[in-house]
C-alpha cells in the first residue's frame, strides 16, 4: 500500500443507507488515513456500482435459482392459508420451504402483511391473524449462494377475491404487464418513470380514488396519484435485495431489476403490490418470474377456490 499512487476506498454510499456506527470499512478508512495520511484516496463506490449494475450469466442463474425457490415456497403456503392463521406461521411455512431447497433462507425480512398491515409498505412484524374477507401480501426472496430474489404477491384470505379486491388487483396486474413489456435497452430511467406515472394515475381514476380535479391541482412535485402509490417502481437486485447500479441514466443489458408497481388504500383496508424480477436483454426482458402465479384466477385455483 505504501507504493500505490491512489487508494480507492469503499463507503456505503446507497440512498437508503441510514448507518449509525462506525462500519468495517470506515474504520478500515481512519486506519488509512492515519497511517498513510499523505497518499491520494478516490471513491470506490461509483466503480462498484458499474460493476454490479450489470450482471454476468452466472450471476444471473443464480438470481434465477433464489426465484425458482422462492417461486416453491410462495406455491407450498397457498393452500394453507384460511382465516385466523398467524402471520408468523406463513413466515415459518416459507423459512421452512426455502431452507430444505438449499437457500440460505430470507434475502431480506419478509413482509407478510393481512388486512389493514397490506398498507403498510415495511411492515415486518407478522404477528397478526389473518382476517377472513381480507388479503394477505406476501413479500418474500429466497437467498441463494448470496444473491436475492424480490417477489411479491397478493392472495384473498378466504380464497376468492371480492369484487372490489379484484378490481384493484387486476389494476395492478395492468400496470406491472405494461411496465415489463416497456423495459428495453436504452430506455431513459426518467421516460420509465414518467409512463409507469400515467399509467398509475389512469387506473386510479378508472378505480374512482382520484378525478380531474385532483390532477388539475397536483403539484408538480407531488402528483395525485402517489397518495396511492407513493414508493418506486423498480430497483437492482443482486447481492444485496436493493443492489447498487444506476437509477437515473439510461437502461442497459444485464440489468436484473424488480417490476413492483402497487396501490394501496387504506380505509378499505386494500394493500396490492405484484412484483416480478427481470433481467433486460437485448429484445426485451427475460422474466425470471414467470413461472410465479399472479393471475387472480390463477392464485384462487390454487387456492382450491377457483
């Protein structure tokens, strides 16, 4: 270290990170820092970045295997979901199926949600029984060698969607399609973005949540729709479930990003989120989801309630 003309060093440099003690490689910095306090240091991150913004073929299959398991566990806990079980137990249902197929378990903590929690975008404590008549969202990835998968899917707890349930659903269901049949290389993050948008704010006028009005005294910084809709649509996944790669420039082949378009209203105690994971090539997206149900008249069959 001592002949190196420039060190780079790592920082966790992620949107989201909110770290609070002194990490390994911040300590590794002040240890630098102190003992070579005169050499050139440069910013590891944007090159890591780059790196794992696009993905090799065997990291791929990987990914695709982390799916295919998750894909396992989701398809082995449908037909044990009824009113009253505990959240928890789905969570147990879906550590138990990940862990005999060779995952190292959750890539992240699984989200499963019923009722009212469906609203609640990180809600983890999964300690509630599900309510009859209510939904019950299930966000879940299989870690597999390292590297995550990121699904997410929503099934009626008594078996059958209501009228109204599947209205939403199927809203949902619209948007993600339209979203993966729009990603494609060279595509603008910005111009993804912008559609996903209009598309939201379409269905939400069709699903009578917002009208004219609404959008005609939106702000520009704060559209109408993401009263209903207020996280992002899409996110690198790899090593890490929220993986680094570039979110503001143009898309790329070898890109595995998350398609998770959602709406949520609270005082009908409504949470929809579908999310699939993709890697975009050359013609297109690769669906590393597809075998995944996401029907609602596929999800009911399964059920035994179709």
């Amino acid at each position: 270290m001592g002949l190196a003309s420039a060190i780079y060093l790592n920082t966790n440099e992620h949107p989201r990170a909110n770290v609070s003690i002194a990490t390994r490689d911040r300590r590794f910095i002040n240890w630098c820092k102190e003992h070579y306090p005169l050499h050139q240091y440069r910013r590891l991150a944007p090159i890591m970045q780059q790196l794992r913004g696009l993905k090799e073929e065997a990291e791929i299959t990987l990914i695709q295997e982390a799916c295919t398991i998750t894909e396992a566990g989701f398809r082995s806990v449908l037909p044990m979901v009824r009113p009253g079980i505990m959240e928890y137990e789905i969570e147990a249902l879906l550590a138990y199926a990940f862990l005999r197929r060779g995952s190292r378990g959750f890539a992240y903590a699984p989200i499963v949600a019923s009722g009212a929690n469906s609203c609640i975008l990180h809600y983890i404590n999964n300690d509630q029984p599900c309510p009859a008549g209510g939904l019950l969202l299930i966000d879940v990835g299989a870690e597999y060698a390292h590297y995550s998968a990121d699904l997410t899917r929503v099934i009626p707890i008594d078996g059958k969607f209501t009228t109204r349930q599947r209205q939403v659903y199927n809203a949902v269901l619209r948007i993600l399609k339209a979203a993966q049949a729009l990603l494609r290389p060279g595509l603008s993050f910005t111009a993804y973005h912008k559609a996903v948008g209009e598309w939201v704010e379409a269905e939400l006028i069709a699903l009578k949540l917002i009208d004219a009005t609404d959008i005609k005294n939106q702000p520009k910084s704060a559209p109408a729709y993401r009263k209903y809709f207020m996280h992002g649509i899409s996110h690198h996944l790899g090593l890490s479930t929220h993986d680094l790669g570039d979110t503001h420039g143009i898309i790329l082949p070898n890109m595995v990003l998350t398609i998770e378009p959602g709406i949520y209203i609270k005082k009908e105690k409504i949470g929809i989120r579908l999310e699939n994971n993709v890697v975009i090539r050359a013609d297109g997206v690769q669906n590393l989801t597809e075998n995944m149900p996401i029907e609602a008249e596929e999800i009911e069959a399964l059920m035994g309630k179709g």
